[in-house]
C-alpha cells in the first residue's frame, strides 16, 4: 500500500496512467483511506481538466511553432501535429 510521500510524488503519473497496475491499485487503496491525499488528487484533477477546457479553444500564437520547432528539433505539421 502506498503511503502519504509516495502518493503525492507519482500524482501526476498515476493521473497520466503512466504507473505498473501494483502501483497504480496502491494509489488508488490510499486514496480511499486518506482525506489529505485525496483532496491533493482531486485538486490536481480539477486543475487538469480547467486547463485543458481553457486551452482547447486557443490559437497557437504566432511564431509559437517555430519555436517549438527549434526547440525539439522535430518537424511539425502545419496543424500543430508532428509529423
């Protein structure tokens, strides 16, 4: 069973479904014991989804993709996909 310190250190990975299904069933049995990590999960959630909604609707600046570009080095589509 996870414990306080690691649930809140693999938050963002057990939201991104990127944690082994042990880890991931240890999270989720803390969570249900644990009002003070749970708050922590939900405020993390919520937060992902406001920002998510806020940002889907926005054009990508100007010049942004470029950037991007030389950043990573990779070639993107013109519809901000790589590719």
């Amino acid at each position: 069973m996870a414990d306080c310190s690691e649930t809140l250190r693999e938050l963002e990975a057990f939201l991104d479904g990127e944690l082994t299904t042990d880890t991931t069933e240890g999270i989720h049995a803390h969570l249900e014991g644990c009002m003070d990590c749970l708050q922590a999960f939900d405020f993390h959630a919520e937060l992902r989804m406001v920002v998510r909604e806020k940002c889907s609707n926005d054009e990508i600046p100007a010049g942004l993709l470029s950037r991007i570009e030389q950043c990573f080095g990779e070639d993107f589509d013109g519809d901000g996909t790589i590719g």
